[in-house]
C-alpha cells in the first residue's frame, strides 16, 4: 500500500470558526524530495501540515497519494498510508524513557526489530540515551527523538514543522544532515521552516507561504539571489 510516488494537495481551503486560513493551497511532494515551506508567523505552515495529517478538516480540496483519496481519512489510520508527522514544538512523553517514546508506533510494538535498528543508525546518541526520560534530553536530542518517533512508523512521506526551532547551530545542522539522509533513502519531506539557511541547504524547491496562500514558488538558488522576493514575503534584508 505504501508504495506511492507522490503526495498531493490541491485547492485547499481551511476555516478556523470563520476565519478563513488556507485559501486554495495546491502543491506536491515527490519521494527523494525535499519541499520547503517558509513564511512568517501566522501564514499558514502548521495548519497546511495539519490539514494533510487528518488533524484539521478542510472545507474543500483532496489530498492524495498517486490519485488515492486521503481527504478523509481518519488521523490515525495515515500511517498505514506511509505519511508520518513530526508536529511543531516536539510533543514527546517527557516522563517516558527514549525507547518508550519510541514503543509507541504500532510497528516497533509488534516487535519489529528493524525500524528501531534503522534509527539506533540514524540518531546513534538516542541509542546511548534508551533508557533516559524525554524530558530530561537536550533540546537538540528531544528533537532527534520527535523524528525518530516519526520514523518509527516507517514512513514514505514526512511532514517536519520547523525541527530546528531552538536548536543551536551545530544540532540545526545535524538535524538538516539527517533530513538529507531520510531523503536519500527515498522519503518525501515536506518541511516547514522558519530558518531560510534550512531551506537553502536541503530542498530541492521552495513555497513560500503568506496570509494563507502559496505566493510564490521557488528554488533555493534562485532564492538565494532574489533580494527582492527575500524582503517582501521574509522580511530578511540581504
Ligand atoms: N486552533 C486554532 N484556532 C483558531 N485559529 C487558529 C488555530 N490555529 C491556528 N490559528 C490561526 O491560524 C493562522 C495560521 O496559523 P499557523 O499555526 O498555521 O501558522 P504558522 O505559519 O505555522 O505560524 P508559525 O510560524 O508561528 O508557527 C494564525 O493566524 C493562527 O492564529
Ligand atoms: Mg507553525
């Protein structure tokens, strides 16, 4: 079932109440490929990664794997559909040990003994630290952890919300490494970043997010040179 080739999004729409949040968001995520979403506070970003892991219910559009319908299905039954999620601000068990926190995806529960080999591979420190609280890592290892969780659930697609939110550099740039190891091992990311040096090291295009819209589509070169673009939608001057 998990074999899809690409994850997709058209037309939309998201209420909060009535306010309205995402206003025809259309794009795809192929495998082996990262797309970056940036934007400032209160575009969208959360939302839009919310509305395709089935924990907020748009008022129109599909999403889809290769054509197959996921608009309705239920939060919990994605996985079996290889989409896993890595929500903003990390969300572990803080008074479970790392390997509980793991435990949790059905697939390491059912003893499968390879997913969790997989990321002892990836996160080598989370292997040292099995037997430690959550709450008691670091930040840049809570981090680690929140992905691994994810990975845990053997994911075709993943769906990032800012991992480098509050890390230092050198954990930022660790976390990108392993984003670069994922998609070289044939996922999708879809990441959500607020740190345009993110954007700029690991993905292969850029949507940049603003008032609820995609308003621009692009690739981290041509980011890199658009002073113009950098301004009107990040506010970064360069
Ligand atoms: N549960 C909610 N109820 C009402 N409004 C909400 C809710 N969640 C988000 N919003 C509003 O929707 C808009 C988009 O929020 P969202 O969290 O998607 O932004 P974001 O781009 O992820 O921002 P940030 O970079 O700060 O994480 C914001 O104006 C926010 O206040
Ligand atoms: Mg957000």
């Amino acid at each position: 079932m998990s074999e899809f080739s690409s994850l997709t999004v058209s037309g939309l729409n998201c209420y909060y109440g009535k306010a309205h949040i995402l206003k025809d968001i259309s794009l795809t995520v192929s495998r082996s490929e990262v797309l970056c979403i940036l934007g400032r506070n209160g575009a969208g970003k959360t939302t839009t990664l919310k509305a395709i892991m089935g924990l907020v219910r748009p008022r129109s559009g599909v999403i889809s794997l290769d054509g197959v319908d996921l608009t309705r299905v239920p939060a919990h039954k994605l996985f079996s559909y290889g989409l896993s999620y890595v929500p903003q601000g990390r969300r572990l068990f803080p008074d479970l040990t790392v390997e509980e926190n793991l435990r949790i995806s059905p697939l390491v529960r059912r003893g499968n003994q390879e997913v969790i080999r997989e990321v002892w591979e990836i996160f080598p420190v989370l292997k040292e630290r099995m037997r430690q609280k959550a709450g008691t890592l670091s930040g840049g290892e809570q981090q680690m952890l929140a992905i691994a969780r994810a990975l845990c659930m053997k994911p075709k697609f993943l769906l990032m919300d800012e991992p480098t939110e509050g890390l230092m550099p050198l954990l930022v740039s660790r976390v990108l490494e392993s984003i670069g190891s994922l998609k070289a091992r044939g996922l999708g990311i879809l990441l959500v970043e607020q740190r345009i040096d993110a954007a700029f090291k690991v993905a292969d295009r850029v949507l940049i997010m603003e008032n609820g819209r995609i308003a621009h589509e692009t690739t981290p070169q041509q980011l890199y040179a658009n002073a113009e673009v950098l301004l009107k939608y990040l506010g970064i001057k360069r």
